[in-house]
C-alpha cells in the first residue's frame, strides 16, 4: 500500500455473533496498524445487526457502527414457507437499499465481509458502487451468504484449507486463517493457576462451554466427575458454564459432597466452575488439553497456542459446518471428535481419561495442532484488504 493523502475507508460487515464480530475486531486492529506504520490513518466503519452482540462490543473497541435489519431466507420451500420467503425478501429490500446509502455517504476505499445475513446485501452495494470488495470465511464449509457473495466480490479469503473448494466462482481465494484476538497470544500459565488457586506440574484439563453455555457439555461434564476423578491423579479442571448456565450448574453442585459453592464460582477438589473466564487466554496457556465447541474462532485460537482438543461440534450449526471444523483439526492428527449425539457423562469420561493419562500423545496433538496455526492471520488480512483499497482521498 502507498502512503496515503487521506484516511483510507474501509467498511466492516460483522454481525450477529461472535464468530463474526471478534474476527472483525482484530481484522481492524490490524488494519490501523498497518496504515499507521505507513504514516496514514484508517478509518473504520462497521455494519452489524440489531440483535446481536455488535452494540456492546464495537463502540467500546473504538470503532463506529451502524446497524441494520437481517434476516435469513428460509431453508425449505412450498406453500407453506411462502410468507417466511416474502418478509425475508421484504427485510433484505429494506437493508440492501439502506446499505446502497450507506456505502455512497461513507464512500468506502473496500468493503469486507466477515460472514452472516448482512453480507451479501451491504456487498452488492458496494459493488453496485463501484467498491473493491472481499469476503472472509470462518469455517471449513462455506456459509450460504459467503457462497453467494463470492460470484462478485473481487477476493475471496478462508480461515480453513478445505473452504477454498467450496469457492469454485469465485476470481480469487486466498487462505489467510482466521484473526484472533491478539492477547490470546499473551497468556501465561501460572498467572493462570495462582488467581485460580490451582497447582502447577498438576494435568489441568479446560472445558469451554461458550460465552452463553452449552448445556450438553455442562451436562456431560458434571456427570463425568467421579469418573475422572478416578481416572486421572492429580486432575485440576477448568470448567467455564456460560454466563446463562451456571446458576443451573451451580445448583447442581450444591448436590456434591465438600463442594463449595459461591455467588460466582464453584470448588471442588482441583475443580474450578466459573460462569465466564476473563481473560482466557491465561487459561489457555494452562491447559494440557481443552474441550470445546469447535467455532471457527476457537480452532483459530487452539491452533495458534497449539493446543491439543476434545471437540464436541455443536450439533444445530448450520450446515454441520462445525463438524467440518473439527474434521479438518482431527485429520491433521490435533483434535479427537465427540459427536454431540454420542455425548454422555461415561462417553466423555473415557475420552478425556484416555487422553489426559498419555502425555506423549497429548504432545503428538500440540504439535499438530501448532502446525495447523495461523497465529499472524489478521495481519495476513489486513494486507490483502489493503492491497484492494483504492488511492485514498478520491
């Protein structure tokens, strides 16, 4: 990129969930790296939903943010999913032209998409407009909006190998990983351990359920106690609920003999049951295996710590698309896959107890893991949205 006369303008399309958002974050932090270290200023604009995270997390990030309406198009066809057909193309009229405003008054250098309902509308009418235009795609199989929005923008980036081949229209596609946050590259095992009152030289075990929960997993888990408790010496779990579920959790809890339960968190033996962590990359840094969903974001981030995982994909994400994900860990000799059907207290006793008492193969795992990472992703981004932009100050 030349230096710049003017700010370079780029438009950010990120919403509804933080899968999408998150990676859009640390896409921008990268990009008004880049310009500045280029003696020029980025000026950032993104778009979002109106009911999903974006309001809490954009603005206080220092970014500014302008929501529209979105809504998905009905899966199934016939009669009966006619007045579902009718709103989803009446909201996304209304938006496409909101956006065909939007994109005049801001009169961005390119428009990027992170994925999710507003990108194909907010997308097209940058390129209606005459804007470079790319789009990023989390997850190893392709989302329906991304697919349709590779017949027309100009650069196609994925976070996972196997997606480049679900692109097979589109002019370019490049495999940049996903961005992640940059202080989950920052995070130190035994600060990690001292604030959780945990003891190094101990196999520690994290288990993430979300930032709201996943029940199934919190389920499994508790029923899995015992069973761990036996087969592990010296096990310390790490255990986040989601802030939805723990009250449930906690009550569970309450049940267990020499548990200690408080208002936010539970003890008991090495176990440690918070509702959310923050932050979690020290948590990260000290686990010798994790157990997760398997979110395009939180692959991106096992991979570049390098961390070996238990993935149980959630079993409604559109597409299987986080089965995919798990797949692409798995073959490459990183993860091990639970299906989410076949999740059961003794089913995730016996896999987590069969790792975490193999050290080597747990090594074998980080290894592979590393491997796969892209921990410079963002930067990666960053350079190819920039490489599109045009001369600033047109």
């Amino acid at each position: 990129m030349s230096r710049a006369r003017g700010p370079v303008r780029i438009l950010i399309v990120a919403g509804g969930t933080g899968g999408h958002i998150y990676p859009g974050l640390s896409l921008a932090d990268a990009l008004r790296e880049a310009v500045a270290r280029e003696g020029g200023r980025a000026e950032i604009h993104f778009v979002g939903t109106r009911r999903g995270l974006e309001e809490r997390v954009i603005p206080p990030a220092g970014y500014r943010l302008t929501t529209l309406p979105a809504l998905g198009f009905p899966r199934g066809r016939g009669v009966r999913q006619l007045p579902a057909w009718v709103r989803s193309l009446s909201v996304n009229g209304y938006t496409w032209l909101r956006a065909l405003a939007l994109v005049a008054a801001f009169r961005p250098h390119v428009a990027v998409g992170m994925g999710g309902y507003l990108t194909g509308p907010v997308l097209l009418a940058a390129h209606l407009l005459r804007v470079p235009t790319l789009v990023h795609e989390a997850n190893a199989r392709p989302g329906v909006a991304n697919r349709l929005a590779a017949r027309f923008v100009h650069h196609v980036a994925v976070g996972f190998e196997a997606a480049a081949s679900g692109f097979p229209q589109a002019r370019r596609v490049t495999v940049t990983g996903n961005p992640i946050r940059p202080e989950i590259l920052q995070g130190d095992r035994r600060r990690a351990l001292e604030r959780l009152g945990l003891e190094e030289g101990r196999p520690t075990l994290l288990v993430l359920g979300g930032s709201l929960g996943a029940r199934p997993i919190n389920e499994a888990l508790f029923a899995a106690r015992e069973r761990l408790e036996a087969g592990v010496p010296g096990l310390q779990v790490i255990h986040q609920t989601g802030a939805g579920e723990f009250a449930r959790v906690a009550q569970a809890w309450q049940q267990v003999r020499m548990a200690q339960v408080g208002p936010g968190e539970v003890r008991w033996k090495g176990w440690r049951v918070v509702p959310y962590l923050d932050p979690v990359a020290d948590c990260l840094a000290a686990a010798d295996l994790v157990c997760s969903r398997a979110g395009g974001s939180t692959c991106a981030e096992l991979t570049a710590l390098g961390r070996p995982a238990l993935l149980i994909p959630f079993a409604a994400a559109a597409e299987a698309h986080q089965e995919e994900n798990a797949a692409a860990l798995v073959r490459a000799g990183a993860a091990r896959l639970l299906p989410q059907r076949e999740l059961t207290g003794e089913r995730l006793a016996q896999e987590l107890v069969d790792l975490l008492t193999r050290p080597d193969r747990l090594a074998a795992m980080g290894r592979a893991s590393r491997r796969l990472g892209r921990p410079q992703a963002a930067q990666h981004l960053a350079q190819l949205v920039l490489e599109l932009a045009q001369p600033a100050g047109r």
